[in-house]
C-alpha cells in the first residue's frame, strides 16, 4: 500500500517535472522577447533589465530600412494576401459547396495534398520563371499572387467547413423571396460565414507576414523587403546579430499579429476554434 | 387565378425516383395538403412547385405559365420552411421585409408594410430583435410573416408546425387555417401529421414512395380509404386491416384460416360481381365501427379483450382478433365494464373490402 502510494507520488513528481521542462522550452523566448528590447546591454540571458530603457527602440525607429520594411512593405504584402486569399477562398469554396460538380470531392482533395507535399520551396526555380516571364520580379504583385496561391488550398479547405455547415435553407428561403444567386451570396451566406472568412483572412495574414523565402527570391530592391528580410540589417557584416536592436525590432514585428488577434477577439470572441458554431 | 397545376411530373435523385409520374391540381385559393410518410416524395414535389428543384419530365404550371424550367425568383411564391430558416444576422423588421426589398420596395413602405403585417400576426413588438432572441412560436409567426408580406401567388408550407411543441401546435394550426382563409391564396401545405392535413385542408393528396395514393377530401378519405396504405395512414388509431377468404356461396369471411367463420353476406351482396370464392381480401374497419358485444351473434367476430384505455372523451379498447391487435374506439368518457371474452359487430355499410393488391373493391 505504501510502495503504491509511493509509486504514485513519484509518477506525479515526475510528470510535473517534464511539464516545466516543456513549458520552460516555451516560455523562456517569450521572456526574452519581452525583457530584452528594454535592456541596453542585451545578450541571450533573460535577465530582469536594472535600468530599463526605450533607447533600443529609439535606434531601431532611426533605420529607415528597417521601419519602412516592418510598417509598409509587410503591410502592403500582408494586407494584400488577406484579403485576396479570404476573397477568393470565400468564392471558390461557396461554389465547391454548393454545386454539384463531378469529382468535386475529389479535386478538393488532390488540391490539398499537392499544396502539402509540393511545398514552395520545391517549386521555387519554376516559380521564379513564371513571374520573371509575367514581369512581376521586384513587385509587391509578384509576391502577393505567389503566397496568395500557396495559400489558397488549405483556405479553401478551411473554408468549404465553415459553408457546409450552414443550412441550404437560409439560401433557398431567399431564393424564394425573389433573390438572385448573386444577391443570395451577398446577403445570407457572406453574413453567414463571416467567422470562417475571418478565420481565413487572419490565418493568411500570419502566414504572409512571417514570410521569408519567397518574398527574398521575388524582391530584389531593399525598399520593397519586408520586415523577415529587413531584420538582417541588425546583423553585422560578418552575420553576427545585435541583439540588443534586434530584440526590440522582434518586439516591434510581433505587435501588429497580437493586436488582430485581440480585435478579432473582441470582436468574435473566437467562439469559432474549435470547428463550427453552433 | 393561381392554380397549380403538376402534369405527369417526375423527379429522379440519383436510382431513387422521388417523384413517380405525379399529376394533380391545386385550385384557386385552395388548402391542399400532401401528406406521406418521410421519405414518400411530398417535399420534392413542393420544392418542385418552388424552383428548389426542377422536374426530370413533366410540366409544372403556376396559373397558365408554365414553370417547369423557371428559377424561383420568376415564379412569385412564397415558401414556410420547416427550420423558418429566418436570417440570424438581420432582425425581424430586416427578415420580413427582405421579400420587399428584393423586389426594390422603398424602404420607408417596407417598414410600413412590415409594421402592418407584423401587428396582424401579434410579433409587432419584436421587430427590432434577431431570430435567436425570440421563442420558436415567435420565430414560425415571423417566417409566416415573411411569407405573406408580400402578395406571392401561392403559399408553400413545408412541416410548418412540426419544430413547434403539442401546446403551440394545436394555437398555430388554428391561426394558420384562419389567416388562408382570410387571405384567400392558394396553398400547398406538407407534412407527415395526418391529423395536421384532416384538420388543416380542404383537400389532402396521400403520397408514398413519389406516387400519389389518394386525392380528396379530407372526410373523404378519412371513410373510403382508396387503398390499405391509406387506410392504414389516416386515422389515430388508424383502420383496422383483418385478411380473410371469401365463401361466396354462404355468404361468409373466414379471418385467415381461424374459425369461427363470419357472416358478412350483406357486405359481399354490396360488393356483388366484384368477388370470387375463395378470394382473399382485406376487411377495413374504422375502430369507431367496431361494436363490442358480450354475447356471440351472427356477424359477430369473437375477440379478447387487451387494453382499455379511457381518454377522457373516448374510450380506446384494443382487443385480439386472430391473433392480431384490433382497436375500438367508443365515444363515451366512462369504460365500459367487459368481460375477457367479446364480439365485435362491425358496421357493415362503413366497412370495406380490399383486393391483394390492397386497393378498395367498389
């Protein structure tokens, strides 16, 4: 009985203690992110700053480059993906749920496994042709048409959830008061999936403003970078960082993602994870 | 004028043939309800008459036009879904009206007419909530509401009542019936309760597996069911279906083999020509035709007591005959005192006699 008990209690010890080990794992970044942009002497230790200043900000606020990269090209690419890959995501998936094509089901599919194991990486040099081809090297549109395509299969599929959720009755009684399938789609089913547009659009926002690999192979003038690439300009020559700076321009790129998340919390109340409201 | 009129109408889902070849007509200001079992092809066919779905084969007319091919907005009708389907994002001002402002109503005669129609059906005072902030019996006035806000040519219901419990049924079954009446426009009303259809229509289609079974009214059909699958649909209890053979030459009903056998002589004189001997048919009686008797007599089925069950303004006995469950039905409040053994006379001139096929010899 005692062993037992024994037994147990060390087991609790035990899984407690791989807990903080997990947890640690995680949350000690956090923590530097958090304390090392106000600290003027940062290194990788998370230290509690004795003298905590804005000073870093100030250094960072004075690179051009930088600031423009975090509050203008992100914004334009980020902006630009969200609301083309939600727009079209919405369309595309109401018209995949709502008529009957042949094979629709399959189709669906076979986009969500070539958008997963033919990842953009692989495609790059066969990309680069075709927006060099297209004339869009070096502009935004090049970017944000890349992304919003590598995007725009798992939105879908996200997507088509949210509309087959919603009963075909709503969109048949308006059918019946007089509507027109446009009007229908404007009126009652956007009202609708507003949730899942939501999801959507932020989803690939986050997604856009992390970015680094394709808006590097596409861009070539620094006044375009966004703020994955610009972040490099707190490297030294010879690539060692200052982390001091590049603490504090961290900090500065994490705002914007946190400050939509709690809109769309205010705002929804993220009711919607978790799948589908009722 | 608005009648609606189906013409040889099939519809085909995948092998299954939801709607068999259907013609019927519905005529101007008429309450027609399809009745059926889930399943029996009552709802294709009003979604037909909406433009929720389109005929295989078949002409579809709403007055003289022929809408066979036309999509709902062309048709002009207006349709009661069973889940209301009220808009969640938009009050009830902005749901009722959304007929009228499809149609480009000003928005300052939308609210009036919204207003006016809303107070008739007693919601007037909910105009400014959502769906989701008013009861069910609130949310069926106000897909009503929505319906008739707008002069459509014809009403379609479909299982209008059934999301709403007994208590608010029977008030909304009532209310439904008096606003057709007052209004006038033609409707076409489903549903699977039987009573609903008896209570609700002036004529009641009995459709199973996409076929129509039985057209008429509802008494009509309530006495001379036209086959077993309507007598055995229509009806709480429904009527009592006993299989037999006929002796012709001594005018009696032998109960599948069991002795002893009945005299039914002047049930088959009724029939007469239309029976062979030896012919198997199926005896329908309405349990209200049924008349328990304590002492054999000829005509009599010999039957033993099961249940009495008193239900206030009725009596429902079930009794065994042949080895099969039969009711009665008795139109007293106090149950009457029976012994184990009993007779049944049944009403010969309210009975009915059905071939193998199960349809009604006449």
């Amino acid at each position: 009985m005692n062993s037992f008990l024994m037994r147990s209690w060390l087991a609790r010890a035990l899984l407690f203690a791989f807990s903080v080990i997990i947890a640690a794992f995680f949350v000690t970044p956090l923590l530097w992110l958090i304390t090392a942009p106000f600290n003027t002497q940062a290194n990788l230790a998370v230290t509690i700053p004795s003298n905590p200043s804005l000073a870093n900000f100030e250094a960072v606020y004075n690179n051009k480059f930088a600031m423009r990269a975090l509050f203008q090209n992100n914004l334009i690419i980020g902006g630009g993906v969200m609301v083309l890959v939600a727009g079209v995501a919405t369309m595309a998936s109401y018209g995949l749920s709502r008529t009957h094509v042949p094979g629709r089901d399959v189709l669906v599919y076979v986009l969500i496994l070539f958008s997963s194991v033919v990842s953009g990486t692989a495609a790059m040099v066969p990309i680069f042709l075709l927006v060099f081809r297209l004339g869009l090297i070096d502009t935004y549109a090049g970017v944000i048409l890349v992304m919003t395509g590598g995007l725009l299969p798992s939105a879908i599929f996200i997507m088509r959830d949210f509309i087959d959720s919603i009963p075909r009755s709503y969109e048949e009684a308006a059918l019946v008061c007089g509507a027109s399938s446009l009007r229908v789609f404007r009126d009652v089913a956007l009202p609708m999936v507003r949730p899942g547009v939501v999801v959507v659009a932020i989803w690939a926002f986050v997604n856009a403003w992390g970015a680094f690999l394709i808006p590097s192979v596409l861009l070539r003038s620094p006044d375009r970078m966004p703020a994955s690439i610009a972040s490099y300009s707190f490297y030294t020559e010879a690539g060692t960082p200052n982390l001091t700076l590049l603490s504090a321009y961290a900090f500065l790129y994490t705002i914007p993602v946190l400050v939509l998340y709690l809109i769309v919390n205010w705002r929804f109340g993220f009711r919607f994870f978790g799948g589908i409201k009722s | 004028m608005t009648q609606i009129t189906f013409e040889h109408v099939v519809k085909r889902f995948g092998s299954v043939t939801a709607v068999n070849d259907v013609s019927l007509t519905v005529g101007d200001g008429e309450f027609v309800a399809l009745l059926g079992p889930s399943g029996c092809g009552k709802t294709t066919t009003l979604r037909l008459v909406a433009g929720l779905e389109f005929a295989d084969s078949g002409r579809v007319l709403i007055g003289e036009r022929d809408v066979t091919r036309l999509p709902p907005r062309a048709r002009d009708v207006a349709m009661v879904f069973q889940d209301y389907a009220l808009y969640p994002h938009m009050t009830l001002l902005e749901n009722i009206g959304y007929p009228l402002k499809v149609r480009g109503v000003g928005k300052q005669e939308r609210v009036e007419r919204v207003t006016e129609v809303a107070q008739q059906l007693q919601i007037g005072d909910l105009l400014d909530r959502r769906p989701g902030q008013i009861s069910g019996g609130q949310q069926q006035r106000a897909s009503v509401a929505r319906a008739v806000v707008h002069q459509a040519l014809c009403f379609l219901f479909d299982e209008p009542l059934s999301n709403l419990d007994a208590q608010l049924r029977l008030e909304a079954r009532a209310f439904l019936k008096h606003l057709q009446h007052e209004l006038g426009v033609t409707t076409v009303y489903v549903t699977h309760d039987q009573a609903e259809a008896m209570a609700l229509a002036d004529r009641i289609v009995v459709m199973n597996f996409g076929r129509v079974m039985q057209i008429g009214a509802p008494l009509e059909v309530y006495r001379r069911p036209a086959n077993t699958f309507v007598a055995s649909f229509i009806g709480s209890p429904p009527m009592n279906l006993l299989a037999g053979t006929v002796d012709l030459g001594r005018g009696m009903f032998r109960l599948n083999g069991e002795e002893p056998a009945i005299d039914m002589s002047a049930l088959f004189r009724r029939l007469n020509g239309k029976l062979t001997d030896g012919q198997t048919i199926t005896l329908g009686v309405r349990p209200e035709h049924l008349m328990p008797q304590i002492e054999p007599s000829p005509g009599a089925i010999p039957a033993q007591v099961y249940a009495v069950q008193p239900m206030g303004g009725e009596v429902l006995i079930v009794v065994r005959v042949a080895r099969k469950l039969v009711s009665v039905r008795l139109f007293r409040d106090e149950p009457p005192d029976l012994p184990h053994e009993v007779w049944l006379v049944p009403d010969l001139n309210m009975s009915y006699a059905y071939d193998a096929d199960g349809n009604l010899l006449q």
